[in-house]
C-alpha cells in the first residue's frame, strides 16, 4: 500500500512539475519554434518575450498594483488578526464563545454569495475601483480563517509563561508584545505565507472590484492578456512568460517557506 502511495504522489508531482518546466520553456520560445516543435528545448532563449510583455503590455503596472494589494493586505490582516486572536485565546469576557464561533461561522460563507453585497458597499463607500478597496475587502474576508489560525496557536501557548510575566511586573501590552508574540512567530508567519498566497492569485474579487485598465492587478493583466491572443493571434510565448510572471513568487515562496508553512499548520 505504501509503494503504491509513493508512487500516485510521485507521479503526480512529476507530471505537475513537468507542466511547470514546460511553460517556462515555452515562454523562452519564438511562436515559430512553439507551434512546430512544442516538446524540444528553444534554439536561442528569447528573453525579449518577458521584456514585451512586461513593457507593452503594462506587466509592470499590474505587477506593483498585485504587490501594493498583497503587502497592505497581509499587513493590515495581520495587525487586526493578532490582537484580536491573543485576546480570543487568553480574555476572560461575557460573549468570548459567540465572538469565536461567529468568526468560524465566517468561515463557511462563500464568497461568490458576498459579490453584490461588496459591490454596494464599497460603491457607496466611494471604494469601488480603487486598491484601497480591494485591500479592505480581501482583510476583511482573510480575517476569519486568519483568526482561527492564530487562536490555536495562542491557546496552545503555555499559561505559565504568562503568570510568570504578571508576577514580575510585566503589563498586559507588555505580556502580548515581549512574550506570547515571539513564541506565536511561527503561526503569525503561516498566517502571512497562506493569506499571501491567496490574495495574490485570486480573480474573481479583483475581477468584481476593479474595473479601470490601470488598477489592474495580475491575474485581471493575465486574462486581458490571453483575451487579446485569442482574437489576434499574437506572440503566444509571450502569454506563457505572463503565466510565468504570475507564479514565478509563490513557487519562490514554496521552495524557500514549504517547511515552515508545514510546521505552522501541524
């Protein structure tokens, strides 16, 4: 059973992986060379294809707005989330269960449901179409799961390190920010990783949100990108550098943070 295991997971990271070789590949192509060869290595590796894609079809633009949104995002996720999981974790106050179970309930909402909603509030807000409103709206619906995550990892924090910190002297600011926040490190840092990951590839609220070419953020560049191949028959390896552009930093995430992402969540 163990063999069999190890090689369904093997194979499948292999053809995964291999999918992902190929589109690196492709987009180092001439759309010559991609149509009539498409399994061979390029002849002359045509880097000029991330250059016209990131120049002539604003990449750039779209890459600092996905970057503006993923940073003010997780960190305003991450200043709201923390406290609001440690005081979760360790008040004593009437309403603690409902409050926790509330944010769980969050949880199971879809999203999908959310979109006419979040259209009319950020519209009369004066929010729609901008990245400000794009930010509020992914914290707003990270906070849940975010604070879950963070709850587990306060709960399981021993109690007494706390005392400890009380009987000498310590405030309850000064507990929270020189001893129970070190020791949640490694959960805070999952929260960030997962949520950044997320946000960085969703669609469909960018989609929903934003509506002017230069609020863009990648996936919205990457669709506009394969819409105008598919009518024009354009450089096609150039989508493929899109593609690459686009999850070029979570595959960077994943090689240098795989293992701390795992151990945050076990």
């Amino acid at each position: 059973k163990k063999a069999i295991g190890y090689l369904f997971v093997g194979g499948w990271s292999l053809f995964s992986v291999g999918l992902l070789v190929w589109v690196v590949v492709a987009s180092l192509k001439t759309t010559r060379e991609l149509f009539g060869a498409p399994w061979s290595l390029p002849k002359t590796a045509m880097f000029t294809n991330y250059v016209k894609v990131w120049i002539s079809n604003n990449f750039g633009l779209y890459f600092q707005n996905s970057l503006l949104v993923v940073a003010g995002s997780v960190l305003a996720l991450l200043f709201v989330a923390v406290p609001a999981a440690y005081v979760l974790s360790r008040g004593h106050f009437a309403g603690r269960s409902a409050l926790l179970n509330f944010f769980i309930f969050g949880m199971g909402i879809p999203v999908p449901l959310l979109f006419i909603p979040l259209v009319v509030l950020t519209t009369r807000a004066g929010l729609v179409d901008t990245l400000g409103g794009l930010c509020l709206t992914y914290v707003a619906l990270s906070l849940p799961f975010s604070i879950y995550v963070l709850y587990g990892f306060f709960i399981s924090l021993p109690s007494e390190l706390e005392h400890a910190a009380r009987i000498d002297g310590c405030s309850d600011w000064q507990i929270f920010r020189h001893v129970m926040l070190p020791l949640a490190a490694p959960g805070i840092a999952t929260v960030a990783i997962l949520n950044f990951v997320s946000i960085w590839n969703d669609y469909q609220l960018s989609l929903v949100l934003i509506n002017s070419p230069e609020n863009r953020t990648l996936s919205l560049g990457l669709y506009a990108l394969i819409t105008s191949m598919q009518y024009s028959g354009g450089n096609w390896p150039g989508l493929f550098a899109g593609v690459t552009m686009v999850m070029l930093p979570t595959i960077l995430i994943y090689l240098f943070l795989s293992q701390r992402m795992i151990s945050g969540i076990t």
